[in-house]
C-alpha cells in the first residue's frame, strides 16, 4: 500500500464523513417526492397506488448485469415507501399496493400484451406507442382501482386477470 500513515487516515476520514451524504440527500428527496404525491391525492381526492415490490432484491438475478444490479439495490424504494404510507395515513388519503406481474408489459389503452423496449413501449394491436413507465403507471393506476384495502398484493388480481375478463372491470375511461 502506498502513501504515508498519515495519508491513508486524511482519506479515511474524508470517506466517511462523505459517505451519509448520499443517503441524508435521497431520505430528503424521498420526503420531498412523497409529500408531492400526497397532497395531489388531497387535492384530487384520489388514492394512491405503489407496486408491491417485495422480495424485489431477493430477485435480483446475480447473472444480471453488474450496473443493473447497482441500480436496483441502490433504489430507497422501501424508504419511498414508508414515507407514503405514514403521509398518506396522516393526510387521510387509502394507499394501496397491486400486483406488478405484467403491467409494464401490457398495453393500459386496450389490454393487449405490447412490446417494451428500454423506455419506449408500442403495442401492435391497436398502434399505441409512447413512455413505457407512462403506460405502466396507468395499468397500476387501473388495478389499484380494485384493491379496497391496504397491505400487499397477495391474492389480488393481477393486470392479466382483470383484462382476461376473470374479473368484473370497473368503468374506465382512459385520459
């Protein structure tokens, strides 16, 4: 190892006061995304609806690229989370987790398996193409509307169920 005694300490301390940096900016980033989609729940009056990502780590494949697994495991999701959820009880607004299995995959204007590429997504039915984390908000947006009560997504509906027909779908107007 190179470099003095003295060198290695500067540094090691320089580390470590740098190091909560990141995490006290993305807990303030965290707070300020949440309190935004709270209050626009308020002011609606709407329920909030998240993808239950549980076990989301546990999934991650370890053939998965190096970037992609930093990615994941780097994402305060579960904080972003907990934010809402005490937030979201205070203001008295329901926020509710769905199913995520196949909503960034399924077209949210006529509910035809599409094509994601990256950030783009077009569906080759009924020609719809655009943001692909646009049409998977209005999917969780679209299941949320049958899920009455907080907690997971075990034995909720998934985004294939409800547009199979198994279930009776709510109106749903698209914007």
């Amino acid at each position: 190892m190179k470099g003095t005694r003295s060198s290695r300490r500067r540094c090691r301390e320089l580390q470590q006061r740098l190091s909560g940096k990141e995490a006290r900016y993305q807990r303030q980033i965290n707070h300020e995304i949440s309190k935004a989609i709270v209050t626009r729940a308020q002011e609606i009056p709407a329920k909030i609806a998240l993808e239950d990502l549980t076990g989301i780590r546990e999934g991650v494949n370890q053939k998965a690229g190096k970037n992609h697994r930093r990615r994941v495991n780097g994402w305060a999701f579960y904080q972003l989370k907990e934010f809402l959820s005490y937030k979201a009880l205070a203001a008295g607004v329901p926020l509710v987790l769905v199913d995520p299995a196949y909503t960034s995959q399924t077209c949210h204007q006529c509910g035809e398996h599409g094509i994601r590429n990256g950030k783009s997504f077009k569906c080759h039915v009924c020609g719809w193409s655009g943001d692909a984390d646009f049409n998977g908000a209005k999917n969780i947006a679209f299941l949320g509307r049958y899920v009455d009560r907080p907690g997971g997504s075990e034995g909720l509906p998934s985004i294939k169920a409800v547009l199979s027909g198994l279930l009776k779908a709510p109106v749903f107007r698209p914007e």
